[in-house]
C-alpha cells in the first residue's frame, strides 16, 4: 500500500474512531466527564493538514455524529462547523503555540462549542443543563496534549504526510 492510500486511511480511521468514541456508554455518574471525540479530532487535523479538513467535512462528520447520536438533525454539524472554521481561520498562530497555550485555546473553543450547543437546545425548548453538563470542556482540554502527542508520534511512526 503507498504512502497516499495509507495517509488517507489513516485520516478515515481516526474520524471514524471519534465518531464510534461518542457512543461509548459511561455510568450516569461519569457522563458529563465524557469529552466531545469528533471536536477533538477535528481539531487535530484541521492545524496538523489544512487541506483535508473543509468546512464540508466537518458538516458531514457532524451529519454523522447526528444520526449515530440520535440528537437534532443539523445540531453537531453547527458547532463542528463553527469550531473547524474558527481553527483554519488562526490556524497559523494556534500550531506554534507552545502546549500549554494551544491547551487553553481549545479549551477557549470547546468552551465556545458548548455554548453554542446552549443556545441551540434553549431555541430548541430544552431546559437548562446542570452545571455538571460544564465539566466535559475541561476534560477535552485536560486530554488535549496527551491525544495530540499521541496522534503526532503515530502519524510520525508510520511515516505519513
């Protein structure tokens, strides 16, 4: 198999993996502790191949991740969408930032993520979460260095572009 086919392999994998991720069941007690899989990976590609990850993309995942979690048609494609766009938008200034700082940026975006997910289940007719529904945000941002690491040292080990 050369090099192209696996990259893209391996780009299909790890978007599929964040899509079956959101369906894995956790106890009631440790549910808002499960971080949001597809913003995470999204994120990810979108500042490591800027010309894979379009904003087209990331409405289909969210289409996907709609359907897989049974929510309003259209509700993850939003915030997905929002949340790729923002990336390739300072994409150039959040790759060189230092960890740390890059930490915080996505906190500052998965933060924005679930405030948009707020506003749209509030027109929607929903009442308003808990403040435990706050946690998931700092937990992505928590994993963010590990998962970022860890996709950077794979994709480097398996010499993909």
């Amino acid at each position: 198999m050369n090099r192209q086919r696996m990259s893209l392999w391996w780009f299909i994998g790890t978007l599929v993996f964040a899509l079956l991720s959101m369906l894995v069941p956790l106890p009631d007690v440790l549910e808002p502790f499960k971080p949001y899989w597809p913003a995470l990976f999204l994120l990810y590609w979108a500042l490591e191949s800027e010309d894979r990850v379009t904003l087209g993309l990331a409405f289909a995942i969210g289409l996907g991740a709609d359907l897989l979690d049974g929510v309003v048609l259209g509700e993850q494609a939003l915030r997905l969408c929002a949340l790729v766009f923002i990336v390739m938008r300072f994409r150039s200034r959040l790759r060189f930032f230092p960890m740390w700082q890059q930490t915080l940026a996505v906190l500052a975006l998965l933060l924005n993520d679930r405030l948009l997910l707020l506003v749209v289940r509030i027109l929607a007719g929903s009442t308003m979460p808990p403040a435990s529904w706050w946690i998931s945000p700092f937990v992505g941002a928590a994993l963010w260095p590990f998962l970022f690491l860890l996709l950077d040292d794979l994709r480097a080990r398996l010499r993909i572009q």
